[in-house]
C-alpha cells in the first residue's frame, strides 16, 4: 500500500506540464475566436459589396486554396449563409473557452498553485512601494 502512494502523486513537473498544456489549449481556443470573428467582419464586407454588384458579374472566391470562379448570383447566398454560421461557432467555442478557464481554476486549486506576475513595476516605483514588489533595490 505504502508504495503505491507516491505512484497516484503527481510531481510538481508533471502538475506544472499539465497547467501548461491547459494555459496552451485555453490561448488556442481564444486564437481561434478571433480568427473567426475577423472571418466574420471580412464576410459582412464581401456580402456588403457584392449587394451593389450586378449579379450575373464574374467573381473570384478561394475554396480550399483554389481560386474558383463564379457569379455573384453563386458566391452571395452561399457567402450569406457562412456569415449566418460564424456567430454560432464563434458563441460554442465562447463557452469552450469559459469551460476551459472554469477547468484551469480548478486545476489551480486541486493542486494549490500559485502564479507569480512576471509584469514587474519599474525601480523607480518599486523604490516607492517595496512592500508590493518582490525586488530588491540597494542604492551604491
């Protein structure tokens, strides 16, 4: 039994890598967020234009890297119905991400870490407040 103990105890490099690998999924959900909404702004502008476009015109769309031509009558509806999409991906990926905070706070507490800022005040206000700052300044 005794033995067995130490085994079901994670070490601190290995409750630190999976801090880690949360942090890293957490900043991939929020990239992806963004990306989207700015997917999203570009397909409210096209479809902004093109409405005052002649719809039997040529236009160019890139489907999977390749450059495809089409009309306006094609690429409006289907450009309509990708802008009519994004919010919903952009809002369940939203809540993946605060389901990922919520799972990174308790993942904070079940193992008690601590997070240090990195964001340190400059020396001249850490000479005015010594008592907020963790560094050391000596005149001489």
């Amino acid at each position: 039994m005794a033995k067995s103990a130490p085994k079901s105890k994670k070490s601190n490099e290995e409750i630190f890598a999976g801090f880690q690998t949360l942090r890293a999924e957490q900043r991939q959900l929020g990239s992806k967020i963004s990306e989207l909404q700015m997917d999203l702004n570009e397909h409210k502008i096209v479809i902004e234009t093109l409405r005052g476009v002649e719809a039997t015109r040529k236009c160019f769309r890139m489907v999977g890297g390749v450059l495809v031509e089409r009309t306006v009558a094609d690429v409006l509806p289907e450009l309509e119905t990708n802008c009519e999409q994004l919010p919903r991906a952009i809002r369940t990926l939203e809540e993946q991400l605060s389901k990922k905070g919520e799972e990174i706070n308790a993942y904070i507490e079940c193992h008690d870490i601590r997070i240090q800022r990195t964001d340190r005040p400059p020396a001249e206000e850490a000479a005015q407040q010594p008592a907020k700052s963790n560094v050391l300044v000596t005149s001489g």
